[in-house]
C-alpha cells in the first residue's frame, strides 16, 4: 500500500475509534447505544468498501496506462528498427550492384 492508502485507512479507523468512544461515553440508553455504534459501523465500513473499490480502480488505471505507453514505445521501436533494417537493406543492395559492375569490367578486360 502507498502513503496515501495508509493515511486515508489511518484517517478512518480514527474517525471510527473516536465515534464509538464519543457514542459510548454520551449520556443514553444502552439500547440507543448499541444501535449508534453498529449504525456507525456500518458507515464505516461502507466507507472503507468505497475507498476500497476507489483505490483498485485507480491501480486498473495506472496500470493500464502504463500499459498503453509500454505498448506505444514498444511499437515506435519496432517501427525505427524496421526503417533502419529497410535502410540497410538498400544500401547493402547499391553496394551488391556497384560490385557487380566492378565485377564485369574485370571479367571484360580479361
């Protein structure tokens, strides 16, 4: 997990442990206590399943940015490589040709 991942869960169990202490220590009914601390309970865990889902859909981003961009690059290199071996092919191809001719002559003057 990252900082900020730790802070927000360290936020949350804080705002969770500091409502249970404020609702029990709160002049009421022990059944009107039970039900606030399960009810904030329950918000608490709701928000943590929010936070939850929220954190796993920005790591699918990420990650499927990145993936994006390793792909692009990927493609840019195998393009520059092809241009490359395309050049090399044609300059080896003069080369061929010009011996060739060179190769003529010889065989001509002998």
């Amino acid at each position: 997990m990252g900082k900020d991942s730790n802070t927000i869960l360290g936020i949350l169990a804080g705002t969770a442990i500091g409502a249970t202490l404020g609702i029990l220590f709160a002049p009421d009914k022990g059944s009107a206590t039970r039900q606030r601390i399960a009810d904030e309970a329950i918000h608490t865990k709701d928000k943590l399943a929010e936070r939850a889902t929220s954190l796993k859909d920005s790591v699918v981003s990420t990650v499927s940015t990145r993936k994006e961009t390793l792909d692009d690059q990927i493609e840019t290199i195998v393009s520059d490589a092809s241009h490359k071996a395309d050049d090399l092919i044609n300059t080896l191809e003069k080369k061929l040709a010009d011996l060739k001719a060179k190769n003529k002559k010889l065989q001509k003057t002998s």
